[in-house]
C-alpha cells in the first residue's frame, strides 16, 4: 500500500487513519505493539507522526493486511536481517506503482 499524504512535516492520527483507511484505534495499537513507530506529541499529547513514522506504518500494514503476518511475525521479521531486504523489496514496489501510475496518466492524455 502507498500512502497520498500532502507533504510537511508532521501527520495528526486522523490523517494518517485516513490515509490508510483504517480507524485511528489500530494506529494507536500498532503504536504500542511495534517500537519503530514513535509519534511525538505535542502538548495536549496529540500525537504528531513523522514521515518516517508513515514509511513504518506502510511496511507494517503491507506485512499484516497484504500478506498476513501476525502481529508477531510481523514483529519478528522487522527485527530480523530479514526486514532490511523486505523494506527494499517494498520501497522498490512502491516506486514501481508510482511509475505505473504516472505512466497510466501520461497514456490517458494522449
């Protein structure tokens, strides 16, 4: 899954839901279950999510919505070696899916 978030610095959890068309609770829970994700929050304590913190969501939820890891596979495979090749593998298919899409457009206006 990719994600179309407008470009700045800093995403409230309702964007970031939005963006990947689930509830804010499952942003909150894979929150607390996957230490890569680390919001900063502001003073109220809304939390704030960098784009790293997106790129970390994007790999989480294509381990477990597309290719249905558990949570604790999920777990184990980012912390593996195993994860380095996976985020490449996925950051090179989400490149991939931006061409195509660029390319779909570029056809469509001809």
């Amino acid at each position: 899954m990719h994600v179309d978030l407008p470009d700045k610095l800093y995403y409230s959890i309702g964007e970031v839901a939005t963006a990947f068309s689930v509830n804010a609770s499952l942003i909150r829970f894979w929150e607390k279950e996957f230490d890569v994700i680390k919001p900063k929050k502001n003073a109220k304590g809304n939390r704030k999510f960098t784009r790293e913190d997106i790129k970390n969501l994007e790999l989480i939820y294509h381990l477990v919505k597309e290719r249905g890891f558990t949570l604790e596979g999920a777990k184990i495979h980012l912390k593996e070696e195993k994860s380095r090749k996976t985020l490449s593998n996925f950051e090179i298919i989400r490149k991939l899916e931006n061409i195509k899409s660029t390319l779909t457009n570029l056809k469509k206006e001809l």
